[in-house]
C-alpha cells in the first residue's frame, strides 16, 4: 500500500521532495485494538468529553429513533464503565459538549421534533447537573462542533434546520454552578458547514470537513484564541497529485472522528458519498497529511472519539438508517498492524 504525504509548499529545489507522493510499496503504520462494548445501549450522534483522566459518553439516538439521555463514565486505569446522572434536558442526539474549569458543558442539538439551543453544566464532583444561565448567543443548532482551550470553551458551525452555519462563540465559565458567558469569535474565511471536524493542538484548534451545499469543503482552518484570529493553513483538494492518488480527497469528510495523540491530529472513518474507513494523521509542526492504518471494522459516521491521557479512542456511530454500535476502539500509531487485535 502506498504512503501518500499531503504539503502544502510546493519547493522549488528539485533535490528536496516536494507536495508530494511517495510510490515506495510499504504497510502504512498504525494499529486499531478492540476494547470491548460500551455498556450503555447501541446509538449514533452521541456526545463526549473529558474530565481529568475520566471519559464521558452521553446523549444519541438508538436503533429505534428514540433519543437517550443517559451519561457514562470510563475510567481507562480499570477499564470500567459507571453510569452517572441522566442528562436532565430534553433526551437529543448531534448536540455538542466540551470541557473547561473541571466540568462539562453539553447543549444543542435535535430531539426529532425541535431544533435546541440550551446549554448545561455537569460537575464530575457532585455528580449534578445545572442549566447554563447565560444563553447560547447563535441561533438553535445541530451537528455543530465543539472544542475547549485552556478554560474556555468553543462552539460554532452546524445547520439550524435550513441553512448550514459558520459562526462561532467562546464560553467562560463562572464561578457558581450553571453561570457563565458567551461571546462571539471572529469568523474564519470559508464555507459554512455542518458536522465538521476539530481538534487542539498547542492551544491551536483547527477545523476542517463537514458538508455544506451538497458538498465537501476542502479548507482547513486553524484558530489562535491569543489574537482571535482564523489562518487557512491548507486546501485539501487534489491538484497537484496523479489519478492514481485521488484517495486523498477523502480526507474532507463529513460526520468524522478526530484525536490528538503526541500532537497530531487524526481523523478516521465519517462519509464522502459513501461511508470511509480510511485514516489520516496531521503533524502542525510540517503542515503535512499521512496516511494511516484504516479502520478496520463496520464502517461508520457519527462516532464519539475522545482523546485522553495522550490516547485515542472511537466508540458507538451508526451506519445507515438503523444500525447503531456500542464498540469500543484504541488507536496506536506508532505500532504495526495486527488484524489479531480486531
């Protein structure tokens, strides 16, 4: 199989590789271990955040359309799941969370009947739910993303029921339970886009995929909350390469699953016109896309992928109209492929 290396600058020595493909016939790196089953039931469009050296998983919808509002907690040093205090909102599944000042924050979202715009906090200490105080600023919203850098947290894009969206609001958390702000960001040059894809790395969050006019925007962008500020830092579409490499247009993608692990990116399974199995790493430091090992079970979309202790996880999704997961996954990738592990 071929490695395929994405550069942004084409350089003009012709003794230096360039933007670049490699025809070197190697086993791409990377190995996906099976951990099991979630306990809680089946779902796709679930949530997830992390708190410390705990993961969460709540909300989604099941085999039957029926939105959840169950919360689980893993603890990855015993391998072991608890189920903690139901999510106190309408059940709903594509809604988005992200953690700062040591607790959660989930909101938005779609219960099959309502477009949702309120917020609520969960404290891991207390096991307590509060409903956010201050109101989300943007209009109600679904299959928006959601990240947090330092204490505050970020939320933008999605689709509001009719057109897709591109504004994004910070979040600082408040002293008390449930208070807060919200405050809008600059909004970065590019497509609106619902179930796109972000990840931090170095307090950078970086944006990229998601579907917007029956398409796949190839932009991606990177956020630097010191100046408030967004840098398209590449075009992923496929120009400068062969036929032989169209692949690499699958790494825009919508519905997809991002980790950080050693300060790299990935991003895995999602759909372009169909559903992708393919995964991708992204080094910040080179500004470059490496292919991956793909995901090896069922193809899926609208998986919780989750990044904890320096480790990344992939679990639930769905595929089709009615088939849900509650597999669970661990990527290394830096070991070699073993199909025993699956």
């Amino acid at each position: 199989m071929r490695i395929r290396i994405f550069c942004l600058l084409l350089l003009a020595s012709t003794a230096i590789f360039t933007c670049c493909s490699s025809d070197e016939e190697e086993e791409l790196i990377g190995n996906w271990v099976t951990l099991g089953s979630f306990d809680g039931s089946a779902r796709g469009d679930a949530t997830g955040f992390v708190i410390g050296d705990t993961a969460y998983i709540c909300l989604g919808y099941n085999a039957n359309a029926k939105a959840l509002r169950d919360l689980w907690r893993y603890n990855p040093s015993d391998k072991t799941w608890k189920q903690r205090a139901d999510f106190p909102g309408e059940p709903r599944y594509a809604a988005v969370s992200f953690s700062a000042g040591g607790k959660a924050y989930v909101g938005l979202g779609y219960d099959g009947k309502t477009v949702l715009k309120d917020f609520w906090e969960y404290d891991p200490k207390t096991n307590r739910w509060d409903s956010v105080t201050s109101e989300f600023p943007g209009v109600a919203r679904y299959y928006a993303v959601g990240e947090a850098i330092g204490n505050k947290g970020y939320v933008g894009t999605g689709y509001d029921g009719g057109s897709t969206l591109k504004d994004f609001y910070s979040f600082t958390p408040g002293a008390t339970p449930g208070s807060g702000t919200w405050a809008p960001i600059s909004s970065y040059e590019g497509s609106k886009r619902s179930g796109a894809s972000v990840f931090v790395i170095n307090n950078f969050m970086y944006l990229l995929g998601g579907t917007a006019n029956d398409g796949y925007p190839t932009d991606m962008q990177k956020y630097d909350p010191g100046r408030d500020a967004w840098e398209k830092v590449l075009d992923l579409r496929n120009t400068d390469l062969t036929s032989d490499d169209d692949k690499y247009d699958n790494i825009p993608r919508a519905y997809a699953s991002t980790f950080v692990i050693n300060n790299k990116g990935y991003i895995t399974l999602g759909q372009k016109s169909m559903a992708l199995s393919s995964t991708y790493e992204y080094d910040p430091a080179s500004n470059i896309w490496l292919e991956r090992t793909s995901f090896s079970r069922a193809t899926r979309s609208y998986a919780v992928s989750l990044s904890l202790k320096n480790r990344g996880f992939v679990m639930t999704g769905r595929s089709g109209s009615s088939t849900r997961f509650d597999d669970f996954f661990e990527f290394f990738p830096s070991l070699e492929n073993n199909t025993y592990d699956d």
